[in-house]
C-alpha cells in the first residue's frame, strides 16, 4: 500500500486546484443572458466551466425587460443576478466579474488572458460578448437610449399604446420599420437626411399611416429620468413624441472573433459572427452566441442561442474524448 505524507497530500490537492482553475472544459466570454444560458448547460453536464464577463450588458440601459416568458417586465439587472446565483449553484462553474482582454489558440487549447494578468485554458470556446449600439449624433439621444428610444418595438412597443412615435432613420430598412411601428401608435418617420425616398415609398408611407417629415432633429428633449415630450427641428419647430424607435447600427463589444479569425456575415446594420445551427463559428472549437451571431435580438432570442452553444460545445467534448479512446 501506497502512504502519502499529509504535506504531499496537500501538495497533490493544490495542484489539482491549479489544473482546474487554469485547464477548463469550457471557457465563456461574456456573462449576459447567451452566456449564462451556456454555462448553466455546461455544469449541469458537469463540465468545468469558466465565465468571465466586464459587467456591461447591452440591455444595462434598459429599466425593464419585457417578453420573456414568465418573467415579463422585470429588470435584467435583476434577471441576471438569479442567473448567476442559481448558475454558481454547481461545484463544476466559476464565474469571474473581469474583462477578457486577450484570446490565443495554442494547439488544442484556447487561452485567454484577463485585464488582471490572469490567465485560463479551455479545450472550447464560447463567445458572447454582445453588440454596441451606433447611435445617431442627436444631443439628448444617448442618455434616452432604453428609457424613451428604443430598438426592439416587441420588446417595448407595447407600454406606449397609440400615442405618438418617432422613427428616426438611419438606413433604407427604417422604411419598413416605420410601418411595422404603426402597430403601437401613431408613427412620424423622421427622415433626417438618411434615406431618399421616391414617390413609390411616399405613397406606401403615407397609405400605412405615417407621417413624413423631412426637416433634420437637433435635438431631442424631456424631462431629467429619461423621459421624453417632443424633438426640436433645424428650423426651431418642436414635434410632441411620446417615444422613437431607432434600428440602429452596431458594431463587435470586443475583437476576439476577428482576432481568432471567425468568418462574419454582413448585414443592413452591422456585421455578425456567422455560425452554424449549433452555433459553431468558422474556427474549430469557437462558438458564438447571443446577438453578435444573430441579427433578430432580444433576451429570449439570446438565451436561446446560449443553450445551443452550452449543449453543442458538451457534445464536441464527447465525441472528442471517444474517439481519443478508441
């Protein structure tokens, strides 16, 4: 029989902590809702699972989250909170509140590096770092942004019912999205010098119900929460707005998909990472999730995708280990 002395018994346990800590099955990048939804599959498949996540959600703007089955109208700062409490439940996930700043492939194992020098290892990957929002340069826009200016009208169409909106436009699909608008109240496309129209899609507007005014905004104004009552035009006209829609344009929150080489697709408002239906990029081993691999966004749609990432990376783990034991 083999007898281990208590201090290489401690020895052995401290470096089967630091194999853990730095060999993880599966690394996330990004804590919101897609990346949760991850893990949280991960460590019930009791895989050793790291988040790291910098703690600025797209949705952080936004005071409440609505359309998100048996959850409507609560905020996601809140709905986040339960997720990680409910994902660090199980012994298998780590979650650190720190920034990813660096991601390396070497051979079969990613790296990532923190802006606190830490460093980590995983044989899979899952990207869900999110979009930024490319606003219109509007004074009085930015600080509205979730709170009177929206994006997503299923998401917060519903709490203005059929008073008057705004839709400012930015490329030639907030034509359609000031029709789609008109659902929820009564709608004026601002057309603000961003688009042309030609008689065709005036007259469509018009026959949908919505206004067209061609003078640019130069400001937008409410009261100091975020509210807002009118926009002032460049002729120093006023227009009483209860809430603008905006299908704004958005760029990567971080490089590393570019940086690992991933394949983008592009769209009307931005680029996003191009993935399979198992949310698997272009690079082996790196999976994208959320709305930087999709272009319809909202928590559901989010969480989703987060769930099929969490399972397809298990599942590539599997069927790598087999074959290695063949």
């Amino acid at each position: 029989m083999i007898r281990f002395s208590l201090i290489a018994w401690k020895s052995l346990r401290a470096a089967t902590r630091i194999h853990l800590e730095l060999e993880e099955d599966v690394i996330i990048i990004g804590g919101s809702f897609a990346g949760i939804a991850a893990a949280l599959y991960l460590a019930r498949a009791r895989r050793q699972v790291l988040v790291l996540d910098g703690g600025e959600p797209r949705n952080r703007f936004s005071a409440h989250s609505h359309g998100v089955f048996a959850l409507d109208g609560k905020p996601g700062s809140e709905l986040l909170s339960i997720a990680k409490a409910q994902l660090l439940r199980y012994p298998t996930a780590k979650f650190l509140s720190t920034k990813a700043s660096v991601v390396n492939k070497n051979g079969n194992l990613f790296e990532v590096r923190t802006e606190g020098n830490g460093s980590f290892k995983a044989r899979r990957l899952i990207l869900a770092t999110g979009l930024v929002d490319v606003l219109p340069d509007i004074p009085g826009l930015q600080e509205r942004w979730g709170k009177s200016i929206f994006h997503c009208p299923y998401c917060d169409g519903y709490e203005i019912r059929g008073d008057s909106i705004g839709v400012i436009a930015t490329l030639p699909l907030s034509e359609h999205f000031a029709k789609l608008i008109t659902e929820w109240g009564r709608v004026t496309l601002f057309v603000n010098e961003a688009i042309k129209l030609d008689h065709d899609s005036r007259d469509s507007l018009i026959r949908s119900g919505v206004k067209i005014q061609e003078k640019p905004i130069v400001e937008v104004a409410g009261p100091p929460d975020g509210g807002l009552d009118h926009v002032l035009l460049s002729d120093g006209s006023k227009i009483s707005i209860q809430a603008i829609f905006i299908a704004s344009f958005f760029r990567m929150a971080a490089s590393f998909a570019k940086d690992l080489g991933c394949a983008f697709s592009e769209t009307p408002r931005g680029e996003i990472v191009k993935t399979d239906g198992s949310m698997l990029t272009s690079v082996p081993g790196v999976y994208a999730a959320g709305d930087m691999a999709r272009l319809t966004h909202s928590i559901p749609f989010a969480t989703s995708d987060g769930v099929t990432a969490g399972v397809s990376a298990h599942q590539s783990l599997v069927a790598e280990e087999q074959e290695n034991n063949r």
